[in-house]
C-alpha cells in the first residue's frame, strides 16, 4: 500500500489548481518561462515554479519513469 501511495503522489501535490499558469498569463510569459524565473523565489510562488517544471519533465517522459538496471563492470 505505501508504494501505490508513493507512486501517485502528483494527484495530490496541487493545492491550489491553475493559479501558476494565471500568474504566468498575467505576466505575459509562458508557464515554462515563467517556472525558469521564479524557481528561486521564496515561498509558494518558488514552490509552485519548482512543481511545475516536475511535472513538465515528467509530462516529457509520458509520465513514466525508465527503469534503471544497475551493470557491474569488472
């Protein structure tokens, strides 16, 4: 069960559903633009800048994540 909850984080990680696309619109710049500039701001803002570019990586890879296979090389 704590791996199902671990695995479907995402569905609950957005408080507050649109307002950083709206903060990017009203500063005339795209949602990833937007994210780049304020991924160092303090407090929600550079929370919401920081979720927004993992959830756009994430969006990149289908929403899945590659296994890894470890190799030990001699």
């Amino acid at each position: 069960m704590a791996k199902k909850k671990a695995a479907r984080w995402m569905q609950g990680a957005v408080k507050r559903p649109g307002a950083f696309s709206a903060k990017a619109k009203r500063a005339k710049m795209s949602t990833h633009a937007f994210a780049m500039q304020k991924r160092n701001a303090p407090g929600r803002l550079g929370k919401q800048a920081r979720l927004a570019l993992v959830f756009e990586r994430s969006a990149k890879r289908g929403g899945k994540r590659k296994a890894r296979r470890h190799v030990t090389r001699r």
